[in-house]
C-alpha cells in the first residue's frame, strides 16, 4: 500500500526485537553484578582472561563467558557440586581457599586441557609414562616438562601449567575433562 518492500519491515521488526532483547539481557545480567566479587577480577584481567570493561554488565558477561554459562545460578549448579567432585585438589596447610580463585584456577586449566591434543586415556602407558618422569626429576626443568607434557598426552592426559592466583592455596589438581582424557593442572 505504501509501496515499501515487505522485507524492509521484516528487517525494522527483527532490529526492534534484537534491541527489546539486549535490553532484557542487560536488566537480568544487572541483578549479578554482587556475584563479581566471587572472583579475583583484576587478575582475570591483566591475565588478558577476561577483557577489561567498565561497565559492569559487560563484565558480568565476560565472566559468565570464561565459565561457559548462562547465569550464576547455573554457574553454582556446574561448580558447587559436578566440578568439586570430580576434582582432586593437592593444597597446603591452610584450609582457607578462596573458592572463587579455586573456580578460576580450575576452569583455566579445564580450558587448555580441552585445547591439548591427546590419545585415548590408556592406563598402562599412563603407568609407562610416570616411570619415564620419575627418572626426568632431576633434569632441567624446561626439559622435565616438556617431556613430561608429550608423555602423558600419549597416555590421554593433558598436563597443563597454570599461574597461581592470589589466595588460591591449592598446588595442583587432577580431573577428567572427558571418558577418555584427564587433566592434572597445576601451578
């Protein structure tokens, strides 16, 4: 009737939506912005983990990006229980964790030993391989991990180096990512 073509309107109605959307999302991502100090932001930042934002919806965002989840509710249903449970923690003395540094510590971890290339888990060239490294102890250590590293990924684990954080406590980890890959990280 007004001789606009039906697709300009399609277009107008999707771009209204897309924006109704967005604003939705940022009204729902501002109820978490508490739920930031859980974890050791600044560090997450300057570790180029996260990108920086000063708006605090964008890095409520971020962090639920770094975890690979929806909210903080599903956020406390993955790492409150499945994770914790299926991880074993070497820690020192002091029981005072800061879990969300514990839940940062893991998920980088969890990452690259994701992104590390590996056979099937095979549990006597694991046995094969601890053999192997407990001779490399007193190698250099540049050599001693490297070795170590390609050892244990023909063995279907992924061994996997990550900085401490601040208040983190915890010395190494050891996790399965998958039936057939496991992944000890450590500091």
């Amino acid at each position: 009737m007004l001789g606009i073509d039906a697709s300009f309107w399609n277009n107008l109605e999707r771009s209204y939506r897309a924006a109704l959307a967005r604003t939705e999302e940022r009204v729902r991502l501002l109820k978490y912005i508490p739920w930031l100090e859980t974890f050791p932001l600044k560090e997450l930042v300057r570790r180029g983990w996260i990108k920086p934002h000063d708006n605090r919806v964008e890095l409520v965002r971020e962090v639920l990006t770094f975890f690979g989840v929806a909210s903080p509710n599903a956020w406390n249903d993955v790492w409150s229980t499945a994770r914790r449970a299926s991880t074993l923690l070497r820690q020192g003395k002091s029981k005072s964790v800061d879990f969300g540094a514990v839940a940062v510590w893991l998920r980088k971890g969890e990452v690259e030993g994701r992104a590390r290339e590996c056979a099937p888990y095979d549990l006597e060239r694991f046995r094969d391989a601890l053999r192997h490294i407990r001779g490399l102890t007193e190698a250099d250590p540049e050599k001693f991990c490297a070795e170590m590293e390609v050892k244990c990924a023909a063995a279907g684990v992924a061994i996997v180096f990550v900085p401490e954080l601040p208040r983190l406590r915890i010395f190494g980890a050891a996790r399965w990512l998958s039936p057939d890959k496991a992944s000890p990280v450590t500091v």
